[in-house]
C-alpha cells in the first residue's frame, strides 16, 4: 500500500510575504535579462539619478577630486551629445511596448553621420532578434522623432519628412517629382533663370491637365518661394550631432583557455559600479519625516536593493549559461570546426542549469561571447545551442557530413540521394530516410546528382 505524499502547502499569509519580496526582484530580472551590460549600466544610472538611495560609485569620486585640483575658473566645455543619445532620450518616453522600443534603440545603430539610415532591411535583420517586418514597422517612429528628417533613407524621403505637415504645398510637388530640376534652378545665372521658366512650364501643363489647381497662383514667383523654402530644409538633420553609435556586437561574456579546459567571466560587472548608499540610509532615518513621506523613502529603499538583488541574479544566470555553453563545445572551440559542435538545445541548458526555457532564451538571444586565444573573435551565445537532428547531430553537421560525400564522389557518377542516404549511415552511423538527404541537401546549395553530372560533363 502506497503511504500518502505530504505535500506543504504555505499560507496565504507566508504566500503573500514570499510575494512582497521577491516579486519586485523578479520583476527587475525580467527586464534586464534581454539586454547587454551597456543597456543595464545605463538603465542603474538612470535609476540612481532618481533614487537617493542607489549609489553610482564611480560617478562621485572623480568628481570630488576635480573641485580639490582645478581652481573655479576651469570650466570646460560639455561634448556634444551624440545622435544616438539624443534619441534614445525620446524613444524612453514614446508610448510603445516594450519590444517596439527596443527595436526602435536597435535601429537607432544603423543611422549614418548624416542621420540616414543606412544598409537595407535585410541586414538590419541579420543577426538580431527581430523580423525584417518588425524592424520596418518602427521606421515611422524613428522618423517621427527629431531633428525633422532623421531616419530618412534618401534625400528626397528627408525632405519630405521635414514638409510632411503640407503634404500638398508647391514645395512638397517639387521635391517628390522635380528634385533634380529644382537644382537646376538655384541661383541668379541666365541658365538658372531658363531652367525656372521650363519648370515652370511642366508645372502648369501638369496642373492644369492632371491635377487641381494649388491655392496660390502658379506663377514665377511662387515658384522662386517653393525653391527657397526648400533651400532652408535640412538635407543633413545628424550633423549638429557628435557621431558615436552604439557598437552593434557587444560581447558579454568572455571564454579565455586554461590548462584545466575554457574558463568563462564577465566582460564587465556591472554590480561593482553600484551599491546602496548607507549615508543616505542613516541619514534619511535619523531625520523626521511625514508618514507619507517615510513610506515613500522606504518605497525607494526597498527598490534599490530589489534592483541591486536582480543585478546580481542577472550576473549569475548570465555567466552559468555562458560557462555551460563553453564546457559542453570545448572541442569546437578549440578546433573551430562546425563538425565538432555538440548538439545542445536550449531545452536542454534550461534544464541543466536550473533556468526556465524563457529565461534561458531571454539570456541566449542577442548576447554576444569573446573567444579569447590566439586569434580572438566574436560568437553570438546562440551559435552554440545547436538544435539536434538525425542521429544526435546538428544539421550543419548533417550538410557537412553531406558536402565530404560528393566531394568525394566519382566525376562520372555522382551519388544519388539514396545512395547518400546510405553512406551516411555506413561512414557516419545516421540513419536518415532520402527525403531528408534532400532537405539538407537543397540547405548546403548543392544541386541533384543529375544537374551535377550534366556540370561535370560539360567541363
């Protein structure tokens, strides 16, 4: 007979204490799991400038020993903010979800000095966490965003954000259809003077046949305005700005080997740059408050060491999935040989380390690993959760395993998908059915044996 299993249920009011405490810890972990060392230290920092509490160690003493050494007169001048700062400013206080603005601070990377976005859709995409669709429905709100024409991806879209509030005006006609004529009509040369009365001319025939008439009479001089006022646009919106954009890879984690095998730390910790001000602490305490008061310092004090707490918890879970990662692909890592990966899924990390799988996902996407050595470089922490596919392998081994066959296969016969299929189980001991020979196939750009054959014939 079975013995009954005793399980504890805890109280409502040991379940409500257990809330109250961890509850604003978690809710600080959860935020700062998705983001880089950089994101945190610059969210404490904002925390700190509100918070008289939570104390940025490093921000006071240099400040201090300034006022001792230079006399009153030294006052140098403040560096101008950088484009990217100025934004991120803007975007914080955009009424967005979460997601929308952190697309919207990644996206802010891409912008040129000018302050155009550059590259297209397609590589903004490469590498990140989100969509080429999620990253295109956030360019209305870079562009929303000021100097007027910021985000733009041509000189004719800049200017036509800067005129977007008179969409129908002479001006906005000129810049969307006749850019390249309107340049020929600066200036107060006898050519210039030409080109004004032919553009002109287009105009009125276009009006008058085409589209309804503008407000103002369509004559020399309304055009000279139109020119002008285009003449005061800002073909340039970034330049008044220092150009210092967010690096696009920052790496977190870093893997340095040892005798005893790979050993991962932090690129930076974060949690040695702040701490609770215990000053403040005493010196609020010892001070007489409302009760109002009182209970909205105690407020402030119990989120600073929540946040403080979520640091440190942050810290930890990020370096025992990096240092996990790291002692499962030692050999990889050694070799850099995409054939020695071993399979580890992200499943599988979850469950090693005590993590959730949201949490390990939060922590794996978009953080960067520093591989130490000889020749250092640069790993997405993802590249190392290799899914598992036929035979315990990953699929990039599978496609490996597939490009050694053909390149070892007779120039007059090449192997057949089924022939394929039947070597990789006598050479490598996967079982894999045809179909799946051709899905991995098709995936390492190799052509059928018999497009193969036809290319080999012809040589």
């Amino acid at each position: 007979m079975n013995k009954p299993v005793l399980i504890a249920t805890p109280s409502p009011e040991t379940h409500l204490e257990t809330q109250a405490v961890l509850y604003p810890t978690l809710r600080q972990l959860v935020q700062l799991l998705p983001w880089n060392h950089q994101r945190v230290r610059e969210h404490l920092r904002e925390q700190a400038k509100h918070n008289p509490f939570l104390l940025h160690q490093r921000s006071t003493n240099p400040e201090v020993l300034l006022e001792d050494v230079f006399p009153d007169w030294y006052s140098p001048a403040a560096s101008a903010p950088s484009l990217q700062e100025h934004l991120r400013g803007q975007i914080s206080a955009l009424n967005l979800p979460f997601q929308q603005r952190e697309a919207l601070l990644y996206l802010t990377q891409w912008l040129s000095p000018s302050g155009y976005l550059e590259e297209s859709p397609q590589v903004w995409a490469e590498g990140s966490s989100w969509s080429v669709r999620e990253l295109e429905a956030v360019v209305p709100h870079l562009q929303s965003l000021e100097p007027p024409g910021i985000g733009a991806r041509s000189l004719q879209e800049c200017l036509l954000l800067q005129l977007q509030e008179q969409p129908n005006s002479l001006a906005a006609r000129l810049v969307e259809d006749y850019l390249e004529d309107v340049a020929n009509c600066v200036g107060q040369s006898t050519e210039a003077r030409q080109h004004q009365e032919l553009l002109l001319l287009k105009l009125q025939q276009r009006f008058a046949v085409h589209e309804p008439v503008l407000e103002l009479p369509l004559d020399l001089q309304a055009l000279e305005a139109a020119i002008s006022e285009i003449q005061t646009l800002e073909p340039r919106p970034g330049r008044n700005f220092s150009y210092h954009p967010a690096s696009i890879v920052t790496p977190d984690l870093k893997a340095e080997p040892h005798t005893n095998g790979w050993q991962v730390s932090l690129m930076y910790e974060v949690s040695q740059e702040f701490c609770l001000d215990e000053e403040a602490i005493v010196k609020i305490t010892q001070s007489r408050q409302t009760a109002r008061e009182k209970q909205r310092l105690e407020s402030l004090l119990e989120e600073a060491r929540s946040l403080l707490k979520a640091v440190n918890q942050w810290q930890e879970n990020l370096l025992k999935v990096g240092q996990f990662l790291v002692n499962r692909q030692q050999a990889f890592l050694t070799s850099k040989n995409s054939l020695d990966l071993v399979p580890t899924p992200q499943q599988l990390v979850a469950q090693s380390i005590g993590l959730s799988d949201a949490t390990t996902s939060r922590i794996v996407r978009e953080r960067y690993l520093l591989i130490g050595g000889q020749q250092s470089r640069i790993l997405p922490l993802r590249s190392l959760c290799t899914p598992v596919s036929v035979g315990g392998r990953t699929p990039k081994q599978i496609q490996q395993m597939i490009i050694q066959l053909i390149q070892q296969e007779p120039p007059t016969k090449p192997y057949s998908d089924d022939q394929l299929a039947q070597l990789l189980q006598m050479r490598f001991g996967v079982a894999i059915a045809r179909r799946t020979v051709v899905k991995y196939r098709k995936m390492a750009g190799i052509d059928s044996s018999h497009i193969r054959k036809l290319g080999k014939s012809r040589k």
